[in-house]
C-alpha cells in the first residue's frame, strides 16, 4: 500500500527524494506546516537566516559552487518579496536554484489577506518558471518538475507557491516520487548539429588572428575541461567573461585575462583585431560589447549557446551552434582532431605565431599591473590587498564578491585555474550578494576555503548574516576593502560628472567593523599600509583562523580607480589606462 | 524594416499562461497591437494569435522568447507563409430617419450583417482582415460611430501546412 502522507510531509519529503542537503530559509505564518515537517525529519538541514534576500543569495553561492540547485523555503507576503533580489539575481547569471514560498490559503487568495502577495505574479519577469500549487496531491510533480527545469537547458531560479491549505497535516495522500518527468513544451537542446560543429572548426582553422571568447555558459555547463583542450589543441588565446572566470586556467599563459568594460588591454585589442572569434555560452553583454556597432569590425563569429535566443540577439553570428556546452565543445574537439590528422598543416602557424607577438607587445606595454606602477608609492592599493590574498590561499580559494571596483579588482587580480571557484553577481550586479553567497559555498564545502572580497557599502547591505554565520560557525573570510565610499560610483562621478561626489560617501558614518565582527563572536583585522598586509593576510588564512570568520579591514587609497576602463560608446580598442594617462593609443 | 506579423502560438491551457505571454511583452519592450485565445479541440491546449511589428531580428528575438516559456508548446510566424486572418467586430453606429438605408447599404457592400437595432441605431456584425473594418468605418464616417468591439485577428496558415503537435 502507498504511503499516507500529509501536504507538508509530501514536500519535504520530495526535497529528501531530490537529494537536498540544504534549505536556506525564514518561517513565518503560511509556511508552518512546512517547518513542522521539517522539525520531523533529518535528512534536509534547514539554515536559518536572518533575512530572506540571504537565503536566495545562499542558495545560489551553494548552487554556482557546486551546480546543483540551491534551495530556499519563506513564507508568504515580505517572506516571498524579500527573495526577489536573489531570485533576480540567480535569474540574470542563469543560476539553478528553487525557491518554495508559503501563500495564504486558497479560499483566501485574491482578498488581501494578511500576508498575501501574488508571488508568481511578482517573480513572473524573474523566474525561468513558476508553479502555484493548486492541492496538495500536486505537490511532488511540482517539486520534480521544478528541480528538472532548474538545473536543465539553460539554468535558472524556479519558484513553487503552495498554499497553506495544501501542507494541512490533517489531509493526507499517496505518496510517490516521480522517476522521471517529460514535458511536451521544453525538450532542452543537448548536442550541437553536426554540420554547423563542422563548420565552425573550418573556420577556427583557417583563422589567422583568432580569439576564443568564453562566459559563464562554460563554467555553469561544466565545460570547462572540453574548452581548455581544444584551446591548447590550438594554441590559440582565450579571453573569459566577469561570468566567465576559471572557464579557462586563469595562469595558462594563453588566457588574456577579463574583457571588456574592465577588462584587460590585451583582451580587449585582441578582440578587436581579431578575424574570427569563437563566443561560447557567452551574450555578447553590453558591458563586452561597448558600442556593438564598432565592436570587432572584421571577426567573423561562431557563436555557441544552450540558449537560442542569445545567438544573434546583440551580434549576428556567422555560424550558429545551439547546444549545451560540454557535450557540443567534445564534439567539435573530437571533430578537430580529425581534421588536424587529415591535414596537419591546417593551422597557419606563421599567422598564428604572428598574433601571439602582437598580443604578447600588448601584454607587455599596458598589462594590468600598468595602473599599479603608474601610482608609484600610493597609500595601500585594492589590487595589493587582492594580490596578497591570491598568494595566501594560492589560488585555490572559492572567492565571492560584492559589485562595485573591489569586484572588478578581485576578477582581475585573482586568477582562477578553476571553474566554479569565482563566484559573483555578473548581470544584475546584486550589492549584497557576497557574503550570503560566500555562506553558501561554505555549507556546500565545509573544509574549502571561502573568501568573501567585499567593500564596505556592499557588506553593510546584508551584514545581518554575521549572526547567521556565527550560528553555524561558518570559516569565512572576509576582505572588505574599505575606501568610505561607494567606490564605483565615485569613479564614475569622477570621470564624467566633474568630480561632484553626489551621494557616494558616507566616511563618517562608518562602524567599527572590527568591534561589529567582534559583537558577533568572530575575529576582525584593521590594516591601512602596505608593509604590514602581508603578515596580516597570512595570519587571517593560518591555521589559528582555520575555524573561524576572520574580518580583515583593509583601507584602501579613496581616490583609486578601476583600470582600464572602455571609453563610452566606442569600440573595443578605446580604453583609458590610467587615471592622468588619457586614452590608450590605439595600436 | 518594420512589418506587420502575425504569430500564432500554440501553449498549456493552464492558468498563468496567458500572464506569461503578455509580461513577455511588456518586459522586453515587444509591442501587441492585438491578441486572441481561446482553447483548441485538443482541450489541454490553448491558441494564441497576436500581432505585432518589428524589423527582421526583433521579430526573430519575439519568437525565440516565446519559444523559451516553459509552457509555450509551438510558435509560427504565419505571416512567413501563406495564410488566412479575420476578425470579428460588433460596430453601433447612429442610424436615424435617412440616414437607416444608407448605413444598410454600406453594411452590404461590407457583406455585414445587422444583428440588433434601436430606433436611433444599428448593431452591425462584420467579419475580414483588420483593414477591411478600418474601411467600414471610414465609409461609415467617425461621426456615426457609436461603439466598436473588435476580437483582435485569429489566423490559419492556407493549403496543407497545419500547425499541431
């Protein structure tokens, strides 16, 4: 005889049968059926937070770090709306993550109740897919259903709205987990089509100033391995996206670093010199493209993504590839091996070698370390304090990040050999988004290190979590570098509204963020020079700090701006350098 | 390029649906200038017909889009082949003493057909392509047009090509 179980016992129940490890989550009113069930039970560990835009950023940082959905349970009404940052934010970087959302009664919905919100119609824009659960017998095809449309195809955050009716403990059910589920309206593309794969390798063959363009498709794809092969294979130079990063070994001498609105000199120019260029599981983003009607005026594009409607949405493609990037890109290796034993004079090396020089005189003039020795002995730089965490967890480390210049520094001076570890919020640049995320790598590995990169205007946008990890004793790190103020709007207002700081500083209101990590039960570090920032980085990540959260306070010299930085409105090969430097000479 | 294009949608007769379509539109800045639905033979299925206009790459981004809700089971863009529109509309128009016979007289030439009257007016019934209820009401005058319902365009592809799963 199947089994009897109530609607609440049913979802949690489903969360188990899915393999859930974690559920980032708040109770509230609606949901407390579901807590009950969960009270019950061990094999789901539910994570309180202390606010829910958290929770969604938790389960994200746990699903980029590991690829598996991350999971998160509110109530109805602020419960749901709290979560919509980081529903927005998973939805805009194609992150798998299920939300589940208590709603008031059936009976009640549509009168105002108390704590009622429209949660699918608020999530609608947001969500890659939504369900309202209609009675409780639907409830474990919606939980299935959900996972698989999370995880599959193109990734993204799907919501389940369940009434609290349909947890009542009292009505109960048969109970079965779904083996499969097949839906006649999404058959998600796998391999790419032959024809087109063979096309697009006589193209990259016959490419004499190529450059392989790689975003977060190929990290989120777990493709990683597949693109590095067929970039040695070739020798030809790849360039990742902020998405990107770790998609390609950050220290292979063939990656050119980040491209585009902060990206590096080299990257940048070889884009824009390029003949054909080989865009995987990446969108053409406005802040890669600049003005895409200058962008690269003589590469020809092979464009492969999961998604068709990101192929020749901002640059038409000359040869489209729809499929999802692992299976697609072993494809094309193994198509490339035959062509290169048919013929292994394919490559036109001299033209190949001929690039290489060119982006290596590139590389050696305007690096990214030109802004660096340009400042000569400046105050305590952001990019030191980076470079000294990147030496301490040698590389290895999952690093989080906030959005503003600290971001851009810690994607461009952290090099990531490996995918998953760089983990921020590209698309919609989610202040906030760091320390929560940070906590979600940290419960997915427990033993890894976790580096949270911040800026004091982001960390104080969901510093609240400080308790959550004092909670659950979570290992972070943190480096907040300090500039007393909103760094990147500053830079902006510099650049181009006459240095009229409006609004972007706040230097005497700061806390004491070493007494407030302290308040918290955790370790907190102030450094201002640079002559002591190595001891105390290698302090924070010895083995003294090994089970603790450690908050370093690094301030930084106010007045540094992100470099290079792409002149507005122009082509890729228009940057400026340096602060007094002007625009680069474009070569 | 911009044109006029008419795209029938095949989708879940589920509710929320309709919403999804709809905030499509309006979140990625696509325009509607009509739309239709209504459930299909097949009753877990609903079809949509809308049309909108846009130059070649934006018409192209619209079904893509489409293409990628989660419940949107088909899209053709019937204006890419040869096909069949009509819409319906229910016009009241003012129609007193000499004026009666005349407003008959364009209903006819229209093939309209008058479905309900008042001393004062006419409820004319008319079936065609969008720009043949624009002319009736040209011919008709602004003036005497009292109140217009018109369903939005429904469409087939012609001969042979069906749409079906």
């Amino acid at each position: 005889m199947a089994e009897m179980l109530s609607g609440a016992d049913m979802l949690v129940r489903a969360l188990q049968d899915e393999g859930v490890e974690y559920l980032f989550g708040y109770p509230g009113g609606a949901a407390l059926h579901i807590y009950d069930a969960i009270f019950k039970q061990q094999k789901v560990e539910h994570i309180l937070v202390r606010h829910e835009q958290a929770a969604a950023h938790m389960a994200d940082g746990y699903a980029r770090a590991t690829g598996r959905p991350g999971v998160v349970l509110v109530t109805s009404g602020p419960g749901a709306t709290n979560t919509i940052t980081g529903i927005a934010t998973a939805h805009m970087d194609s992150t798998p993550i299920v939300v589940i959302s208590g709603q008031v009664p059936t009976d009640q919905l549509g009168t105002d109740a108390f704590q009622e919100t429209d949660m699918v119609g608020v999530s609608r824009p947001v969500v890659k897919h939504s369900f309202l659960v209609r009675n409780a017998a639907e409830i474990p095809m919606a939980v299935k259903k959900a996972f698989y449309i999370a995880a599959s195809g193109r990734p993204g955050p799907v919501v389940i709205d369940v009434p609290k009716d349909a947890t009542d403990p009292n009505a109960k059910f048969e109970y079965a987990y779904p083996k499969d589920v097949a839906m006649r309206s999404y058959n998600p593309v796998a391999h790419g089509h032959s024809g087109q794969i063979r096309a697009a390798v006589k193209l990259l063959l016959a490419a004499k100033r190529p450059v392989i363009y790689s975003g977060g498709g190929v990290v989120q794809g777990d493709a990683a391995e597949a693109l590095t092969a067929i970039a040695r294979r070739l020798d030809y130079p790849v360039t990742n996206t902020l998405m990107g990063l770790g998609g390609f070994p950050g220290t292979d001498r063939r990656f050119l670093g980040m491209l585009g609105l902060h990206g590096t000199f080299e990257a940048n120019l070889a884009m824009h010199h390029a003949d054909v260029i080989f865009a995987v599981g990446a969108r053409f983003d406005d802040r890669v493209t600049n003005n895409p009607a200058k962008f690269c005026p003589s590469a020809k594009f092979i464009h492969l993504d999961v998604d068709p409607a990101s192929i020749s949405k901002i640059i038409p493609a000359d040869i489209p590839i729809v499929g999802a990037a692992a299976p697609a890109l072993t494809g094309m290796l193994g198509r490339l091996e035959t062509e290169l034993e048919r013929n292994p004079d394919a490559i036109d090396r001299d033209a190949i070698d001929a690039w290489w020089r060119r982006i290596d005189g590139w590389r050696g003039r305007f690096g990214l370390d030109h802004d660096q020795r340009a400042r000569g002995d400046a105050p305590l730089l952001p990019q030191q304090v980076v470079q000294a965490v990147y030496r301490a967890t040698r590389g290895e480390a999952y690093v989080t990040a906030d959005v503003g210049q600290h971001q851009m520094f810690a994607a461009q001076y952290y090099l990531f050999d490996e995918p998953r570890r760089w983990i921020n919020s590209g698309g919609l640049g989610t202040m906030g988004f760091g320390l929560p995320a940070a906590m979600g790598a940290q419960f997915a590995f427990p033993d890894a290190q976790v580096v949270c990169v911040t800026g004091e205007g982001s960390f104080m946008m969901n510093m609240q979590e400080l308790s959550t990890c004092m909670q659950y004793a979570l290992p972070i790190k943190i480096i907040n570098l300090n500039n007393q103020a909103l760094g990147m709007v500053k830079q902006w207002q510099d650049m181009q509204y006459g240095g009229r700081h409006s609004h972007s500083t706040y230097k005497d209101a700061l806390p004491d963020f070493v007494a407030l990590a302290a308040s918290f039960g955790h370790a907190g570090f102030r450094v201002d020079t640079l002559p002591e920032l190595e001891a105390v980085v290698a302090e924070i990540f010895s083995d003294k700090y090994k089970d603790r959260l450690v908050f370093l306070d690094a301030w930084i010299d106010p007045d540094e701006h992100v470099y290079p930085m792409a002149i507005k409105g122009g082509a890729m090969n228009e940057m400026v350098l340096t602060r007094n430097g002007g625009p680069a000479p474009p070569p | 390029m911009s044109a006029r294009r008419i795209i029938a949608v095949l989708l879940e007769n589920e509710a929320g649906a309709l919403s999804r379509i709809i905030g499509l539109f309006a979140q990625r800045n696509y325009n509607i200038e009509s739309l239709t639905v209504a459930p299909t033979e097949d009753e877990t299925l609903s079809r949509l017909t809308l049309t909108t206009c846009g130059d070649e790459s934006t018409i192209e981004q619209v079904t893509k889009q489409l293409n990628k809700l989660i419940e949107v089971v088909k899209v053709v863009d019937l204006t890419d082949g040869d096909h069949i529109e009509r819409e319906l509309m229910l016009v009241k128009v003012r129609a007193e003493g000499a004026q009666r016979p005349e407003i008959k007289r364009v209903a006819d030439i229209f093939r309209g057909q008058i479905v309900d009257l008042t001393p004062d007016a006419y409820t004319v019934q008319l079936t065609g392509p969008s720009e043949k209820l624009d002319a009736f009401i040209r011919a008709i005058g602004r003036a005497a047009v009292l109140e217009v319902a018109r369903s939005g365009v429904s469409g087939i592809g012609r001969g042979d090509a069906m749409m079906r799963l």
